[in-house]
C-alpha cells in the first residue's frame, strides 16, 4: 500500500473473509479510539479488522473466540496487536492471549488472538 497525494493503493479489506453472522454491536470503534487517543492513528484494514475481532453477539459473549490476522511482511500487524492490547490492558478484563507464528519462506506471520 502506498500513500501518494493522500490517495490510497491497493486492497484495503481481505481477499478471503470468514466473518460471524450473529453480530449485533461491536467494541472495534471504542479499541480505535483508545488507540487514537494514546497516539496510533490506524490503517482502514485495521480499524475494519478490530471492528470483526470485537463483535459481539446480542448475549454479550465475543462472536468469535479465536481471531486470526495473516497478512505479509512489513504491513502493520503490530499496530494491530497494539490497539488490541491497549483495549485489553485498559477496557476489558477477561483473560487473552496471542500465538505468533512466522513462515520464513513465504514471508508472512500469522497472529493468532484468543479470549476466554
């Protein structure tokens, strides 16, 4: 993706998509702000990837228990993860963890985020 007189290129949403289909909110804009607020301004696939991650069903629990993030190298992952564990740290107290896993030879990691 580049940036060239405030015009994004590329793909700003996923080629492959599984998404719940019992979503009635979502905690991804509040996550977004927090991260705003502490200084990390988001990508669109970011702030769209968080608003899947935190959807919620209409009992309250997480539509997904387990979220997983694929995209190449050099893509802004981190920041990803960042805003994810500041909403943690600071909004949510329910136990969470991530699984890092790197392929090498096609030059992608996978992350892997689970709640309980």
């Amino acid at each position: 993706m580049t940036l060239l007189d405030g015009v994004r290129l590329g793909a700003q949403r996923p080629r492959w998509e599984k998404l719940p289909v019992d979503v009635v909110s979502t905690a991804g804009a509040e996550a977004v702000g927090l991260a705003a607020s502490a200084g990390l301004i988001l990508d669109d696939w970011q702030s769209w990837w968080l608003n899947q991650a935190l959807s919620e069903r209409a009992d309250g629990d997480w539509c997904a228990r387990e979220n997983v993030l694929i995209t190449g190298r050099q893509s802004g992952k981190n920041g990803v993860l960042a805003a994810l564990e500041l909403f943690y740290l600071f909004v949510i107290t329910t136990s969470w963890s991530f699984t890092r896993r790197t392929n090498y030879r096609r030059q992608s990691t996978t992350f892997t985020f689970c709640c309980r």
